[in-house]
C-alpha cells in the first residue's frame, strides 16, 4: 500500500463508523479525535476494523501513534507495505 492509499483506507473507516464525518478542511497533522469528534470507542472501532480488514494487531501503547492522518500513515506504512 502506498501513503495515499493507507490515508484513503483511514477515511474509509472513519466514514464507516460516522456516515456524517465531514472531512472537508481535515488537518493531517492535527489529532483525528479533535477534528471529527471521534470518541474513545470510535478509535477503538478504528482500530479493530484495521485488525479485521488486514490482520493488524497494534498495541495499545502505539494508540498515540495512530492521533493524526499523517502519524496514521507513518505508523502503518511499513506494516502494510505488501498489503
């Protein structure tokens, strides 16, 4: 998978937990949670869809790593790369 790809399978998810996200002006750089009032179970159901749809399993301690679009793909690039 390629950055844009992994930034577009992120959205995807989000848009399948809250069909009225708007990402319209979305910062990659600024905290997901803050930008689309994601709760704390949002980010969960983030998380388990990635274990669902690829088999991921991300430890609770790299939860932070997944706060912004961009630290999203920073994160999972190299854990998708051959996805």
């Amino acid at each position: 998978m390629t950055q844009e790809d992994i930034k577009n399978l992120i959205l995807e998810i989000i848009e399948d937990i809250d069909d009225e996200a708007d990402f319209a002006g979305l910062d990659p750089d600024q905290p997901l949670r803050d930008q689309l009032d994601l709760d704390s179970m949002d980010f969960l159901d983030i998380v388990m869809e990635l274990r669902k749809r690829h088999k991921l399993q991300i430890p609770e301690e790299d939860y932070p790593q997944l706060a912004t679009l961009n630290s999203c793909v920073a994160y999972l690039l190299p854990l998708l790369k051959n996805a």
